[in-house]
C-alpha cells in the first residue's frame, strides 16, 4: 500500500521493545498480576486504544470512579515501567513524507510502512550490536498478507541493507548487508495474547504522542524510567540508533 495522500492521520509509526530473552517470564509476571489486581481475564489482551476509549473489553473502566481510574491508570504505568525493556521506534509525519517523495518517486514511493520497519529494525540492530547481542524480531500478527508483507521486509534487509538514497543516508551511519546478516536473526509473529506484544503496544501511543506533546504523563514515565531507547545512549549516538522522527521539519 502507497502513502494515500488523502489519508487523514497525520502520523504513522511503527514500534517495539527490546528485551533480553531471559527477561520473558518476568514481563509475563508483571502483566499477568496486573490482570489479577484487576480482575481482568488473563486472555484479555491489554490494548492501549480501549483503555484510553473506555470501550469494548475496557468499557467497565468508564464506570469507575474518577479517583478509581486514576488508580488504574497508575497501576498499568508501574506496572510497565517494572519491565525490563528498552522502548524504540520510528514515528513519520505523513504529510512530511508525501511532500519529500510523492513527488519526487512517484509511484515508486516506498511504503511507509516499509520505511518505518526499516529504520527501527536496524537501529534496533545497531543497538543489540553495541551491547554484544543479536536481534530475533517479533510482530503482532495482523492477517497472512501483511505478516508476509514485514516478513519480506526483513529478508530483504537483511539480504540487501537499507533501501535509502546513499548520499543522504550515510550521517546515519547505515548498517552493511553484511553486518545485518550477522546481527538479524529472524522474524516470526506473535499473537496479541503475548503479554509482551501488549507492552510494547501501550508504549508506541506515548511516544507518538511526544512529537506534539513531549509532557504527555505516560511519556515522562517512560522516560524518567531510563525506559527509552534514548536515555541508554551517548548523545553522539542517538541520531543513528535513537527513537527516529522522520519527515517532520528536519531530516
């Protein structure tokens, strides 16, 4: 699917967390007592736009309390920044986009989606690399053509290197193909059920908000967390691994 110059939204953003593998468990603790606390059924998927909607499976929330849900809500940000993640991602501003390719490439524009799984994918190499790890990717399965559709995304990453114009891509110090054969494990899909595809769902709504609103409540807790992936580098580091906002009014 093409950037659709008609769409609405004015953001697109694609992200995740990083966690060590042996920290699985604990994460699905933490999710899992919440739910207990809160008489949530543990298969009930903590999705961020119901919470913050009051609707579907979180509908019992609009009938709490103010005070109640204010404990809820405090509640659900302890219990994330307990976990032991590293949040990351890559937030686009569509109209930057359409403006800086529709015109230029044409209907050779990449994806959006691709461009944003690109950049997040190999910076979040670049960040396994400096801490001597690899990178196994995870998604949220979404429908057969879509989940096919990152998955060649990865392939070909891995096969090839990033896609961008060279010139003005090297500040970012891309990855060679060689590199990210040795850094990029594999990918596989995860259904929504997984406690930590629904960390890492409650963590992108915040940092897509911060563009906007950097005091966003739920962003400062990320943050003031040592949570994002920007507070785990040095300052000369963060334009080529860091949370990337792309095609807002700088490159």
């Amino acid at each position: 699917a093409k950037p659709n110059p008609k769409d609405q939204c004015p953001i697109f953003a694609m992200g995740g967390v990083l966690i060590k593998r042996n920290d699985e468990q604990i994460i699905k603790q933490l999710v899992s007592d919440f739910k207990t606390r809160w008489s949530i059924p543990q298969e009930q998927p903590l999705h961020g736009n119901e919470i913050r909607s009051k609707k579907k499976g979180f509908a019992w929330l609009g009938k709490l309390s103010k005070v109640e849900q204010d404990q809820f809500l405090e509640d659900l940000t302890q219990t994330i920044i307990s976990c032991p993640i590293v949040v990351h991602s890559c937030v686009i501003s569509r109209p930057g986009y359409l403006n800086r390719y529709l015109e230029k490439y044409g209907e050779n524009t990449w994806e959006m989606m691709k461009s944003a799984f690109s950049i997040l994918i190999e910076r979040s190499a670049k960040y396994a690399a400096i801490n001597n790890g690899s990178l196994m990717v995870y998604f949220e399965a979404a429908g057969k053509n879509e989940d096919n559709l990152l998955k060649q995304y990865f392939y070909d990453l891995r096969a090839k290197g990033q896609s961008f114009n060279v010139a003005t891509s090297d500040k970012y110090s891309p990855l060679s193909a060689n590199d990210l054969s040795k850094l990029l494990i594999g990918i596989d899909s995860k259904t929504k059920a997984n406690s930590i595809m629904q960390i890492a769902d409650l963590c992108l709504y915040p940092v897509v908000r911060s563009k906007e609103n950097p005091d966003n409540q739920a962003f400062l807790a990320l943050k003031n967390a040592n949570l994002l992936v920007d507070c785990r580098l040095q300052q000369d580091q963060v334009t080529t691994l860091g949370i990337k906002y792309y095609c807002f009014d700088s490159p």
